[in-house]
C-alpha cells in the first residue's frame, strides 16, 4: 500500500488540434475511459501548456502511477490520472506516445470545462492531481 500523492500543475489554456476529441470519441476509448472514471467523458479535452516550473511536476505522471487504457491492436496505450479542476472531478490523460510534448496537458471530464468554467484561450488554471 502506497501513500497518496498530491501535485499541484499549472498552465495556460490553448485550443488543441482537436486529436484528443478524435481519441475521446473512439468507441473502445470512452468505453474504458467511462469504466475507469465512473463518467461518459465529454468528447474533447481541455488542453495546458505548462508553465517552465510545472514541468518539472509532469514528471510524476508515469505509466507506473497512471491508469491504463489499454489499446486495440494497431495503437498505443494511454494513461490517466485522477485529478480536480476548481473542485470538479477530472483526469489528465496522456497517450504513450514517444513525441507527446512534455510541456502539455490533456483533460478529460463529464462535461465541457471550457463552457463549464468559462475558459478562455490565455487563461491560466492549476489543477490537482492525485497519484
């Protein structure tokens, strides 16, 4: 049994190119992301670029603290982390992928927290992460 580890991680929010919508919608994606979470994501994710301090914090998001969802054959797996966003459940999610920039962020949750919180591109917000 490990201890809980709590991570504050702040960035800027940013329009993506809409891949994490298309990897949030695939059908096996948000059957197992919605059997992990307990929610049906809303198609799309809230994307931060960190800023040079929190970096540094991205570092503790590893395979071995995530959960994992588990690809189908001819993908990579991705990993999830539970975490908060102005007290609203959510997870960070990122993919296995050798070229995911480190200074990133994606987050997933039940509704859309751009609209929810009224996010605009520029906006800084810190999430919770707990591993």
């Amino acid at each position: 049994m490990h201890s809980l580890q709590i991570i504050n991680v702040t960035g800027v929010a940013y329009t993506g190119q809409g891949r994490g919508k298309i990897f949030v919608k695939t059908p096996w994606v948000m059957q197992q992301i919605q059997k992990i979470t307990g929610f049906k994501p809303y198609p799309g994710t809230l994307n931060l670029h960190l800023t040079p301090e929190d970096i540094k914090q991205r570092e503790y998001l590893t395979p071995k603290n995530g959960l994992l969802i588990k690809p189908k054959k001819g993908y990579l797996p991705g990993y999830l982390y539970k975490a908060k966003i102005f007290d609203t459940p959510c997870y960070v999610v990122i993919p296995d992928v050798s070229h995911y920039p480190k200074n990133s962020l994606e987050i997933i949750a039940a509704e859309n927290l751009r609209n929810q919180f009224n996010i605009k591109d520029g906006n800084i917000i810190t999430i919770t992460i707990t591993l």
